[in-house]
C-alpha cells in the first residue's frame, strides 16, 4: 500500500469516528432533552390534578351546585339588608317619610317633634330637664337647618324619636340630655371618610403611631346638642355603612334601664349600644330635673295597742301598725347610653352582564 492510500484510509477511518462520536452525543443530548421535558409534563400533569382535586372540573352537577350556593347567598344578603332597614313600625315609618323640601318645612317638622315629644312627657309624669327640653334639637329652635343639612338633621330626628319613644315607654324618672353627632354635609362627609382611611393606613403601617385626629374641633362647643363619640369605640367603613351616634342621658330606677334596651334589642331600627354608664344620682342631677333629694327613711316605727279605761280584751283596739319601709329602699340612678344608627350605603347599579 502506498503512502498515499494510507493517508486516504486514515481520514476516512477520522471522519467515520467523527461521524460515530456526533451521533452517541446527539442521541445522549436528544435522550437529557425527553428526560426534562417528561419531568416538566409530571409536575404540570401535578399541577392540574391539584387543581383539580381544588375545584372541581367544570360540568353540569358543579354548575348546579355553584348556582345554589349563589342562590343562598343573595338571600342571606337580602336578610341583612332587610334587617340593617329596621322592621315594624318604626322600620315601616322610616322607609316611608319623605324629606322635607325646604328649611322651613324642616323647621315646622322638629318644632312639632318637639311639642309632641314634650305633651306626652307631661302626660306620662316624666320630667323634662332644661337641657333637653329641645330634645337634642336645640339648635333649631328657632330656624331650620341649612339647605345642605336638612337630609341628614331630618333623619337624625326620625331616629332620636324612636329613641325619645322607647324612653317614654320605660317611664324614667327624668330625661337630663339627648345628644347627637354633628350631622355632616356631603363634602364633610366625603372628607371624614378620606381621614379614617389615612388614619387606618397610618396605624395598619405603624401600630405604635399616634392615632391621627380625625374630628380637629370639638363639636359640643358648636352646640349643647352635641357630643363626640370616642373612635376607639367605632371602626366605620364608608364604602359600606354610614353611622350616626346618640346619647341619652336620664334618671330612673334600674327598671328603667332594662326596658329601654330591652326596646333596642328588638332591632325594629338598626341601633347598636355602644355604652352604658351607671351612676348614682346626686343632688344636682335630681335638681336639674326639678326634683327635690328623697330624705332618708325614718326608722320603722313600732306596732302599739291602745287599750280602753275598762282594760277589757274585748274592748281592746288595736292601732294598725305604721308602714314599714323596705330594708333596701328603691335607689334612683343616673344612666347613660350611648348608641349609634346603622345605614347601609346603597349599592351601585352592578353592570349588565353578557349573555
């Protein structure tokens, strides 16, 4: 063989062991390539069973048991709605006012609260102190309320006869104040709204923050109607609910007390007790309302017999013992219930779905 030739037989025999090698690796890289793409497909198919196995695949029973659920839950919604609306009477009346038209339609309608409110008090026997004499509407006593306030001050007053009613049907012994939050215009509204959600962001950012004020002025310098509810007490949330608070402040035995929750709790109109202050009854309390303290009771006086000059058992009289005051005598207490009003917000038109 000359050289020649086995210079052509070596570089076939290099390019054929070339050939062998780019084939096994081909296979080898081809071999890796269905081993990671048959690992990918087992996690994916994992993945679709989980989800599976989370929520149903979608057939005909699932979409019957979804549109029953569904069903359930409107109408569990519509029975908190209907109950966040109040019922009976006091619901049935609220629903059915319609809003003065102008201030002085406004004003007749809490002069006549007023005067109403104040003839069956005296009907009833039950003192009326100076200041509450206006039933929490003092500042109208005289006008009506601005054009941008008439909604709210009107149902304000809807909400505090109601309250003023379950008094009346408790018989206290005295009313001493009724109270309310300053009704807010639109804009005070809107902007009260924007300072619980900075406060809310504030304190959800740094718990250990101040909480930021979200009344600046004191409101029960603006008028002996109002007062401020404590915010540690409320925790509203605009986009759902508005709340307006009261206060009742009277006089009473414990009695008293229980009837007037006991008229809250059947929920006729959505009112929620926030707090209730127990005190005795001083001397200025009872003079505020007009009445006078209740002297000490005189210690039990003893049984006697009187007998005749004859000293005869028969003609023995016997003297009928004076009355004999109970060993705890009733105690008037002063009591302090502080509540607020519940309104839904109302929902807005949901958008039309596709067919």
């Amino acid at each position: 063989m000359t050289g020649k030739k086995l210079s052509f037989f070596n570089l076939a025999l290099g390019l054929i062991a070339v050939a062998v090698l780019g084939g096994v690796w081909f296979i080898w890289d081809r071999a890796q390539a269905a081993k990671t793409a048959e690992r990918k497909l087992l996690e994916v198919r994992a993945e679709l069973q989980a989800v599976a196995d989370t929520a149903p695949a979608p057939s005909r029973e699932v979409a019957s048991e979804i549109e029953a659920d569904l069903v359930r839950a409107r109408a569990v919604l519509a029975t908190m709605q209907s109950e966040l609306r109040g019922h009976g009477p006091a619901g049935a009346a609220l629903a059915a006012v319609k809003v003065p038209a102008a201030r002085t339609d406004a004003y007749f309608d809490l002069a006549t609260f007023v005067e109403r409110s104040r003839t069956q008090a005296r009907k009833l026997g039950i003192v009326i102190a100076p200041g509450a004499v206006h039933f929490g509407f003092a500042l109208y006593s005289n006008e009506g309320p601005e054009s941008a306030l008439i909604e709210p001050v009107f149902r304000q007053r809807l909400v505090t006869q109601y309250l003023v009613d379950a008094l009346f049907a408790a018989r206290p012994r005295a009313i001493l104040a009724i109270k309310r939050e300053r009704p807010l215009t639109a804009t005070e509204r809107k902007a009260r709204a924007e300072a619980l959600a900075a406060a809310a962001a504030t304190v959800a950012a740094d718990p250990t923050a101040p909480l930021p004020e979200i009344v600046p002025e004191n409101n029960a310098s603006i008028s002996p109607d109002y007062f401020d509810l404590d915010p540690r007490l409320v925790a509203p949330n605009p986009e759902l609910v508005t709340v307006s608070a009261f206060r009742l402040v009277f006089t009473g035995p414990t009695v008293a007390l229980r009837s007037v929750l006991n008229q809250l709790a059947t929920f006729e109109l959505p009112v929620i007790v926030r707090t209730v202050e127990v005190e005795p009854a001083t001397g200025e309390d009872l003079s505020l309302a007009g009445e006078e303290s209740s002297p000490a009771p005189a210690a039990p006086a003893a049984a006697s017999i009187v007998l005749s000059a004859a000293s005869s058992s028969k003609n023995a009289v016997a003297v009928k013992p004076a009355a004999i005051p109970p060993i705890v005598a009733k105690s008037i207490s002063k009591f302090t219930v502080t509540v607020e009003f519940v309104e839904l917000v109302p929902a807005s038109a949901a958008p039309a779905s596709a067919p």
